[in-house]
C-alpha cells in the first residue's frame, strides 16, 4: 500500500465521524495504533478505590399519567408477555426504588455480582483475534472482572441497515426491553419518545450527577446542545452518543489557478462567483479547451444538516439561511428555516450564478459520485466541504496531477459571521429499563467504554495489540456489551491549536498525545521540504507517494482546520431544535421533503421565478407543514 493509501487507511481514529455525517457518501478512516505503538501509554492518575458501602438514599419517581390509549395498549402488552420478559430482565432485576450511592465512586466494584441484560449491533465481519467475539471477549471479560458484574447478551444484530432498530421496536411493543440498550438507527429520537411516554425507561439525572467520571462529563461539557434531546421537563431520560464539536464548511479553491489567472482570494459571495466564473472560461489548466468547471455541487442533497458531501451550504449559511433546520427562538418559538425569507434570498443568489455559469450547468444532473468524479479528474476548481476534504476526495487530485493545489479559506457573512447550521440530533442513545435495581451501572460501562477509547488501561494493551494485527473493524474494536466512548468534542480543534502553539514556538512537541504525532510529523516534512520542491527532484514513485501524503496532512491541518481556529470567535451555530417525527411527519414530511427539493431546484435552474418561492411555502403549509409546526412546538414545549 502506497503512503497516501496509509495515512488514508490510519486517519479512521483521528476525526470520530458521527451520526449526521454517517449518511455523507464517504468516511474518514479511524488511526490505528500502528504509527504509535511502542509508546508509553498514560497511566491512570490514580487506583481503583476500595468499594464502599452504598448510601440508602432512595429516588423517588413521579409516574405520568397515560392516556386511555396508552395505558390499556400496556396493560395488553405487559399482560401478554410477562412471563418471556422475566427472561429479558436480570436475576437483580425490578424494584420500585434504585439508590444512589451519595458517597459513589464512579468506578467501584460491586460487593455483590449484578447481573444485566442487554442487546446491541454488531459489524457482520468484524475480523475478531482469535479466541475473541462479541459473546466472550477481552473487554467484557474487563468490564465484569473491575466492576464484579456479569452481562447476558439476549441478541445481536448487523449495524448496518435496519434490522437492530426493527428488532429493538418489537421488544419495546411487546416490553420486553433489556436492562441497559441502546436506541439506533433513523428514527432514535421517535423511538426515545415511545420509551418516555410509556414510562418504561429510568430517568438517569441523578446517576449521571454522582457515577459519570469527571472525564466523561468534561467532555460532554464542551457540547451545550448534548442533552437537549434527552430533557423531558428536567429528566435526564438517556445519555446520548456520538456528538462532535460543529464544523463550519469551507471554500476549497485550485490555488494553482487562482494564482496562474492573478484573481483574488475569495472572502465574499461576489468573490467566489468572480473566481468560479474565470475557472469555467479562462482556461486555468492551459489545455487550449473549455473543459474546466467552477463551483461544483450535487442537487441531490441540495442543502444539508448533515455535512453531505459538496453540497451549498455555504452560500445558504453565509446569507444567514438554513433550510433543513428547525429553528428555536429566545422566546422558544419555532419556525422551519427552509420557507424563511433569507432561504428566498439565497435562493435568487445561486440563480444568478447558474444563469452567469459560476454554479456548474448540470448542477442540476449531478450528485455526490458526479462531483467528486469532477474534483478526482482534476476539472473542478472549487468545492465546499469541511476541514477533512483533503483526505477525500481532494487528495484524489493530488494523486492523478501532483502540480495541483487546494486551499480552503473561511466565507462569513456579512455581519462577519462563519456560520454553522447544524443538527444536535445524536447518533442514539444509551437507556436503563424502568425498575432495573442498578442504573448506575450504565455510566459505569459508559466511564469504562470511554478509557477502553482513550487507550489509558495498560492491562488491556495486549488486546489492543491483537486488535489491531487482525485488522478488526472500528465498530468491533471494542466489542464489550455496551460500548459508548464519550470522545472529546473538540479534539480536533484542541490538536490544531497545539500545532498552531508549537510551529508559533510558544509550545515544544512533548505536550502532544501519540495520536497526534504523525499529523504533525506530516506539517513538518511538508514545510522542510515541499511538494513542488520534491518534483523539481525527479522522486522515486515512494518519495512522490510520501510527499503527497505529507501535503494532504498539511493542507487538512495547517491550512483548513487553522483556518478554522483562526475563525473559531466567529463561528455562530444555529441548532435544528428537532431532529424526531410527529405524527404528521409520519404522513407527510417526505412529501414536504420532495416538494422543497423540487421548489428550490426549478428556481435555481430558472425553470420557475423567484416569487414562485412564496407559492411554494403556501403549498408546503397547506399540504401538512403547518400542522408539523404546531406539533414540533408542542413537543419543544414539553421539554421546557
């Protein structure tokens, strides 16, 4: 395997790509071991205290009154199956007061064994070492021995598709949950709800407050939108996953040929309509053929909550739109982003360009695997995505024409703003069933998931070792029965300003983790000896491998995520206050979805006027929009 093909390959660690970038067409490899093994790892700041005997402090527990519907759909439920479900519950199983320990150790063993129960997802070939599976395995075997608790895996299902959420919702219709789950797939925040209204789940506010370490919380403090989805009028009712610091989108622009056609470097609209325009008709590749492109982006995801890939987000953000969003006001008032005004606005900006030819004729025939066909073969010269573009698909460039450059720079608003529309639904969640007599044992496995990520148990080093030697896929690289690593939101941004602090000379390279040294080995060797140095060398096919990775290292990191902290006092967020489906939704929303898409594109394309805009937010409120607002509102409401 060629140097990029690696640091591809190990990238898969370095940036966690979570819940709404899992449907973007591509994924960023997670690092593995393999450039850092041999070193030191960090050694726990202190040993596991003794255990302690529990506090009798009793929760007490309000009950919401269910419907009539409801409750005697429960009631059915609960009758029907309560025989099979004494098998889904541990010997320890229910009782009506769990206790919170107030002296707790949120890493004490137990005196006595807890059983658990549980059900997860599972990688269909997860390349195990041998001795080791998903059923019995070194991590599990961790977590039992530290914590005194035996786990029973009722099921397993494969985590990609559908068939773990289809089967979770058939225990949770027949009550038959497990004691800790976790909620997954496309509908998580509906299926949250379900679990809520039917008071089957344990409010977990007061075992988050005494069991959570204090790195699991610092981490989860770096995100205020973390638990906004969880907060049922005060209650903490599941501990969410898989949530990152926002990433603002950023210009990628062929600085070989904005510099070659003397054009300046882009910090408004009008800028990038300038620069895109000269690309498409100047001929920036010096072929004697008009077969260069401007800005390219795909219409089949036209605009994004989900950082899908190339879409035109930037110049929506820019202009202070947001159109898949639901946005909250101070007052609490929600309103759709994707029938305001400033949508309008956007909408007659990216018009002109198509009109002009700064936005792609086929804009509208193209989606992601056209574009990225375009930024492959080197005839796109701009595109919008976020810090990680180099590593794909604009690394791709540098491999078919090593003379091409990239270079991302930041487009704000006019009230100088990066803005960042972003979505705080996350990847699932982790829950504890109603009447489980430990539910702090789930922020225990949570606490213990996390340090199993951070690499920081040097019993487990040799397991980590056999990991990864037999190339065992990220979703089963720990594969106890609960797995839920709370990662540092802003780790990336945390590991950029330690370059940013070391190449500045505040810093030396000792304050850097071993996952963050072959990044900045790559700065440094790009810096030292430069791309376009290297070619004047006539370099062998591995010193021309070598120093392309080096490049696409710098430009994802010293260029685009210094970029990003550069801007970091700019950046503006604005949440999507839902990410769950109403009744209506149910009904409707892909409809509306439909109806948006083919509003927006016929206005772009010039198909329809700009006015048709205020047509189509008529019909989108009439057609079930208007009725999903009120019904968004109520349930924000109920989280109040």
């Amino acid at each position: 395997m060629n140097e990029v093909g690696k640091m591809n390959e190990e990238f898969t660690g370095k940036f966690i790509f979570t819940t709404k970038l899992q449907s973007v067409i591509y994924r960023t490899p997670t690092i593995t071991t393999s450039r850092i093994s041999g070193l030191l790892v960090k050694i726990r700041e202190q040993e596991r205290k003794d255990s302690i005997e529990r506090g009798k402090t009793k929760v007490k527990r309000s009950k919401k009154i269910l419907s009539v519907v409801v409750a005697c759909s429960m009631m059915m439920a609960i009758a029907a199956c309560s025989s099979s479900d004494k098998n889904n519950s541990s010997e320890d199983g229910n009782t009506n007061n769990p206790v919170v320990d107030e002296n707790a150790d949120p890493m004490s063993p137990y005196k006595e064994t807890v059983n658990y129960t549980v059900v997860r997802s599972v990688n269909q070939d997860p390349k195990f070492p041998e001795g080791e599976s998903y059923e019995k395995n070194s991590f599990q075997d961790y977590v039992e021995k530290t914590l005194n608790v035996k786990g029973k895996l009722l099921w397993t299902a494969p985590s990609d598709g559908d068939q773990y959420p289809k089967k979770l919702s058939l225990d949770i219709a027949s009550n038959r949950i497990p004691d800790i789950f976790a909620i997954e797939g496309q509908n998580i925040v509906s299926m949250l709800n379900t679990l809520v209204e039917g008071d089957m789940i344990e409010d977990l506010t007061p075992y988050y407050e005494k069991y959570a370490s204090q790195t699991v919380k610092d981490r989860y403090a770096q995100n205020p939108y973390a638990f906004n989805t969880v907060n049922f009028g005060g209650k903490m009712m599941a501990i969410p996953y898989g949530m990152e610091k926002e990433q603002p989108m950023l210009v990628w622009v062929r600085e070989d040929w904005r510099k070659k056609l003397n054009l300046p470097e882009p910090k408004t609209i009008d800028d990038i309509r300038t620069i895109s325009k000269a690309f498409a008709t100047q001929d920036p590749d010096g072929n004697g053929k008009q077969d260069t492109l401007g800005l390219v982006a795909q219409s089949n995801s036209m605009y994004s909550s989900a950082f899908d890939l190339h879409t035109l987000d930037s110049i929506y953000w820019a202009m202070n739109a947001f159109p898949a969003t639901w946005i909250q006001d101070k007052d609490g008032k929600v309103k759709y982003g994707g029938i305001q005004p400033e949508a309008k606005a956007a909408l007659s900006i990216l018009r002109d360009m198509y009109k002009e030819g700064s936005l792609d004729k086929e804009y509208g025939l193209k989606d992601g695997g056209k574009t990225t066909e375009d930024v492959s073969s080197g005839r796109a010269g701009m595109v919008f995505e976020a810090w990680y573009a180099p590593y794909y698909p604009l690394g791709n460039t540098l491999q078919n024409n090593p003379n091409a450059d990239w270079k991302a720079y930041p487009l704000l608003s006019s009230d100088g703003k990066l803005n960042v529309g972003a979505n705080p639904s996350p990847a699932g969640y982790l829950v504890v069933k109603k009447g489980f007599k430990h539910p702090e044992l789930l922020m225990k496995l949570i606490n213990l998931s996390t340090e199993f990520k951070d690499k920081t148990i040097p019993e487990l080093q040799d397991a980590y070792e056999k990991y990864e030697q037999a190339g065992t896929v990220s979703v089963a690289q720990h594969p106890q029965y609960v797995d839920l690593a709370v990662i540092e939101p802003a780790m990336i941004y945390n590991q950029q300003k330690k370059y940013n602090d070391i190449l500045a000379g505040k810093a030396d390279k000792l304050i850097l983790l071993p996952t963050e040294i072959s990044s900045f080995e790559q700065i440094e060797a790009e810096m030292k000896n430069p791309l376009e140095n290297v070619l004047k060398s006539n370099p062998t096919k591995e010193a021309l491998n070598t120093a392309i990775a080096n490049r696409i290292g710098f430009l994802a990191y010293n260029n685009a995520m210094k970029t990003v902290t550069d801007n970091e006092s700019n950046i503006v967020v604005t949440p999507n206050a839902f990410a769950g489906q109403t009744a209506t939704m149910v009904k409707s929303w892909a409809d509306l979805q439909s109806l948006q898409k083919q509003a927006y594109l016929k206005i772009i394309i010039g198909s329809q006027p700009i006015d048709s805009f205020d047509s189509f937010v008529k019909q989108w409120g009439e057609q079930g929009g208007d009725q999903i607002t009120q019904e968004v509102q109520a349930e924000l409401d109920k989280r109040k």
